[in-house]
C-alpha cells in the first residue's frame, strides 16, 4: 500500500490541534471527545499521524468492555506516540500478524523513519483487537471509480447500516448498495456530509496512496456529480483550519464555507490520485475482535477488493 522507501529524517516531532467543528456529544449534550489534527514535521510519518487522527476518534468510543482490549491498550485517555505505534506494530509482527510485512520491514521499526501504510494501519489495530478491514480500489478503472461512491455511501449511511456489522459487512453492504444504484442521487447536489451527522455510528476514513495518506471526515458532492473528499491532512498546518472554523463558527455576518472548504479539500484530488491505486481503511469501534478472529486474521491480511471480479481479470486470476 504504501511507498516503504523514504528519505531517513529521524524527527518524531508533530503538532496536534483540536478541531472546535468536529466534536462528538452524548445523549446528554456532554462532550465526548475532539477530533484532533496531527501535522507531520518530516517527509515519511503520515501514515502514523493518520493512525493517531483515526485513534483520536476510535478510543473514546471503546467501552473497554473487551478484556484482550484492556490488555493491549493501556488508555482510552491519550492518544498513542508515533514510538508507542511503532511498539504495536511489532508486538502485531510477533503475534503473528501480516507476516509478509513483518519479512519486508525485518521484523524491526521502532526508532525507524519508514513509511508505513494502509496494510500497517489495520495490522496495528488489529493487534488492539479493533475491528478494521483494508478496502482496494486498484488496477482498474473500474475498481478506481468506485473510491467515491464508497465514500459518499458510508459517510450518508445510505445502506442503513446495522451497528452490529462488523467492517467486512459494512463494507461489503456499501457495494451492494452501489450496484443497485443507491447512490443517494436524489438528494441536492452540492452537499456536504460528515461523519458528526449520522448519529455517532461513523467514524473517520484513513486513505492511502502511493506517497502519501490523508484522515477522510466527509464528503463534498458537486453539482455535476462528482465527489470531492474532505480531509484531515497531516502535511497542512493544522492551526490554520482551527482559525478557519472558529471564525466560521463566531463569526455569523461573514460566510466562511468556501474557505473552510479550501482549507481540507484534497486539494488537486484528481491530480493526486487519479490513476493511482488507493486503499482506504474502514473501522469500527462497536464490533469487538476475539481471538479466534485474531486467528483467521492471521492467515490472510482482512481486506476487500472494489469490482474484484475486473482486477482478477486484469491480473490473470480468472
């Protein structure tokens, strides 16, 4: 998923800003947590300040009711360093997890500057017994199209997804729901939706692509159609989207949605990674791992491919 091989700037240093907009409150009006933004201060930690936006959102939701949860996570409270995940990644090796990763990076990061990625990220929390599933939309046009579809799908629950469903089915039922033409088109165009908007089921995408990897929050559909993502991206100076939404937010004579917009749009999308395969993964928080999961997770990294009968095609499978 990711490019491994990245200049060694051994800096683990990040800047982390709360964002005021994007917050989550319980039934009684109490606030839970804030999703935070990460910037990276280095060339190759992405994929780890992505998991730590990603975790700054899935932590608080764990009941902790999952004793091989209590286990490996030591805190709901804090967010994990990029050494403490580099920790993780290794204890994930020496369970037995992704082996074939384990072989490519020697069976040692800790205090390493390589990249990691999607396939990492979802070894990671699988190892914290976090339920996760790596999404592919690789090789072919059609599998590459489907990027925004899913997005749109998951972030507009359009599938009616059952809190019960693990990721696998989630996914799984989001491309049922785009083969039978669910793609929520009878809504207005030029609408925007987030995560914070459907009832506290969803949580943030992590997206992967061949240099770099962003935190997806939502999702912009323009008025030809199209899809534009909303991203946390750990390159951009965080502070700039907290002034942003805050003036938005206090600000109530002047309209600010086209530079809050500007500011986390992927900027370039199609530029970016159009014709590039991408990964997403999708988590859960509600569906708690077992060890028997662990097990069948040991054997094949989880993980689904979009228009998979095209790729297979495409790669001599059928």
């Amino acid at each position: 998923g990711s490019s491994k091989e990245g200049k060694r700037v051994c800096k683990n240093s990040s800047t982390r800003t709360k964002i005021p907009s994007l917050f989550e409150y319980n039934n009684s009006n109490e606030l839970l947590f804030w999703l935070v933004h990460i910037q990276q201060r280095d060339k190759w930690s992405c994929g780890y300040r992505n998991l730590q936006m990603l975790l700054s959102a899935v932590l608080p939701r764990l009941s902790l009711s999952n004793n091989n949860q209590k286990q490996q996570i030591n805190t709901t409270d804090k967010i994990p360093s990029l050494k403490e995940l580099q920790e993780y990644l290794e204890n994930a090796w020496k369970m037995g997890l992704d082996s074939k990763g384990a072989d490519h990076y020697g069976g040692s990061i800790v205090g390493k500057s390589d990249e990691i990625g999607a396939v990492e990220v979802n070894t990671i929390l699988t190892s914290l017994y976090i339920d996760s599933v790596v999404i592919q939309f690789i090789r072919t046009k059609e599998s590459r199209n489907l990027l925004g579809p899913f997005v749109w799908n998951y972030f507009n629950n359009t599938t009616n997804l059952d809190k019960s469903s693990c990721s696998n089915q989630i996914a799984e039922q989001i491309f049922v729901s785009i083969e039978q033409g669910n793609n929520d088109n009878n809504v207005n165009n030029n609408r925007i939706t987030t995560a914070q908007q459907q009832n506290n089921v969803l949580l943030p995408l992590y997206l992967q692509w061949e240099g770099h990897s962003v935190t997806v929050i939502g999702i912009q559909k323009l008025e030809n159609g199209s899809h534009q993502l909303l991203v946390f991206d750990p390159a951009k100076d965080g502070r700039n989207i907290k002034r942003i939404l805050l003036n938005s937010i206090f600000n109530t004579t002047t309209n600010n949605n086209n530079n809050i917009l500007s500011t986390i749009i992927l900027n370039n999308q199609k530029q970016q990674i159009a014709n590039k395969d991408c990964q997403l993964v999708l988590t859960t928080s509600h569906y708690s791992l077992n060890d028997s999961h662990i097990h069948n997770r040991k054997r094949r990294v989880n993980a689904v491919t979009a228009a998979r009968q095209s790729v297979m095609k495409q790669i001599g499978g059928l």
